[in-house]
C-alpha cells in the first residue's frame, strides 16, 4: 500500500499569511517561492534529499528581507 504525503499549513501561521498577502497582491514571484521553499521542506522533514540545495538555500535568503 502506498500513501501519499500531505503538507498541511495552519491557517493561523505565518508561512500561510505570507502567502496570502502575496495572492492577493498578485504577486507570482513570492507565490512561487513559497511554494518551491514551503515543498522543500516538506522533503526535508520527510527525510528526502533537495533536488537543489543551492535553490533551496538561495530562496530562503531571498525571502528573509
């Protein structure tokens, strides 16, 4: 049997409220970001390996200002 993995996101969190800012500021480029570091992660705390840790690295520090 196999399952599939579910990253759940606590309406009350910060992650979630970036992310709805940046939706409804229209702003893809944050959208995306969130998303591929927000994926990241998820690969992380199950134990998988990053694709690329340079990207994942890099968005982090992008948005960290």
């Amino acid at each position: 049997m196999k399952a599939d993995r579910v990253l759940e996101l606590n309406a009350d969190s910060a992650p979630f409220a970036a992310l709805k800012k940046a939706l409804e500021a229209g702003d893809k480029d944050t959208l995306s970001k969130y998303a591929k570091l927000l994926y990241g992660q998820a690969l992380l705390l199950a134990g998988l390996p990053l694709e690329d840790p340079a990207e994942y690295a890099q968005l982090v520090c992008s948005l960290m200002v």
